[in-house]
C-alpha cells in the first residue's frame, strides 16, 4: 500500500547545506527524523519501522550511547528507505538524513569518537558553568533555575550543581551579565562553593591557594 501524506514537516526544518556554528548537524538530522516519524501514517513497515530505527540510532548517538559502526549502519538504512519507503515522508527524511551524513562526516565522527558536539547543542557532551571573573550575584540565574541546581546569594559567585542541572538552558538566557556558558572539552575553572564576587580567579580558589608540586 502507498501512502500519499506530504512532506509537510519540511517548513520547519533549516538549511544544513550551510554549516552554521549554531546547528549541530546530529541534532538536525534527529529533528529530521522525529518529525518524519510522527508524520508518517505507519502503513508501510520502512515508513513505520525505519523511521523508528533512524530516530533510535540518531539519539543514541546524542546520548553518548553511540558504537563506531553507526554511520555506515544509518547510511544503508538511509538508501534502503529511500528505495523502498511508500510515502513521501519517509524517502524526504532519509534523504534529509544521508545529506547531513555525507556533508558533515567529520561532526558525526567528533560524537561518536571524541565525545564532543562542537555546536554545544547535544546535552550530553556539554556541561553548562559559570565564569567566576563575569558573575555578579545577582541571583537572575537562580530564581529561573528550573531544578535548584543553582547555590548562591546575593553578591556571591553563583556555582551549578552538576548533579542537578539538566543543562535546558534558562539560565544562560536569564543571566544579564553573559556570564553563563556552555562548556564542551574545556571546562573553564570554577570556585566549588560560592564565594564573594571578585574573590576568585587564576590560581586564586576563593581565597585559597593551591599549592604547586614539584
């Protein structure tokens, strides 16, 4: 049976052609395939179990749950999709998919070996700090922490509790200073606890140096 459901999902999907510092090539080809999955009427199994398994593999990767042989395994089922799939959906997708795949090789290959998303949009590869020297301690941060993962009162270096924080972001966006970021391989230096603003930086660690060997 051939389904003819439109691609209609194709508004809200971005340009990937254009590698943007902003755009992670994964993640779009994740929303690709998310969007696909719940368009599609299911009817066909490569619609219906395909996109399933695109969708499947592509998070897995984001989750830092991804094996080496991923890109070849998502490739094959790409082409196969697009050969056989009954509806426009799912052949758009696939295509979608394939293209991210061949354009950008090498930041699929940063994920799924060096465990880094250089757009530090994949939650899993960053860690969201805050830069001691810019911190104020205002508490904006605070108040629209959705998880109080945030410590600090007013006129203290704010600290984010890793445990806690879910990395969704409102605080970046909350903070008026821009002192808040998203961390990938390097994670800038932060006091454990809060301590008063000015009184952290360089090898200073709220007051207490560190003693060098050797």
């Amino acid at each position: 049976m051939i389904c003819d459901k439109k691609a209609d999902f194709l508004p809200g999907i971005i340009d990937i052609r254009e590698k943007k510092e902003d755009v992670c090539p994964v993640d779009w080809a994740l929303n690709v395939a998310d969007a696909a999955r719940k368009e599609s009427c299911g009817l066909c199994v490569m619609c219906r179990e395909g996109l399933l398994q695109l969708y499947t593999i592509i998070s897995d990767i984001t989750q830092d749950r991804g094996e080496s042989e991923d890109i070849e395994l998502l490739t094959d089922l790409c082409e196969v999709i697009n050969k056989t799939g009954g509806c426009e959906i799912s052949r758009t997708a696939s295509e979608l998919i394939l293209e991210s795949l061949k354009l950008h090789t090498d930041e699929w290959n940063v994920h799924l070996r060096r465990k880094r998303c250089s757009a530090s949009v994949c939650r899993q590869f960053i860690t969201v700090v805050i830069q001691p020297e810019l911190c104020q301690g205002c508490g904006d941060c605070v108040e629209k922490c959705p998880e109080d993962a945030i410590l600090g009162g007013k006129d203290m270096i704010h600290v984010i509790s890793r445990e806690k924080c879910t990395k969704c972001g409102e605080c970046i966006a909350a903070c008026p200073h821009q002192a808040i970021i998203k961390a990938g391989a390097v994670i800038p230096k932060t006091p454990e606890q809060p301590v008063p603003v000015g009184s952290f930086g360089g090898d200073d660690d709220g007051g207490r140096r560190r003693r060098r060997r050797g």
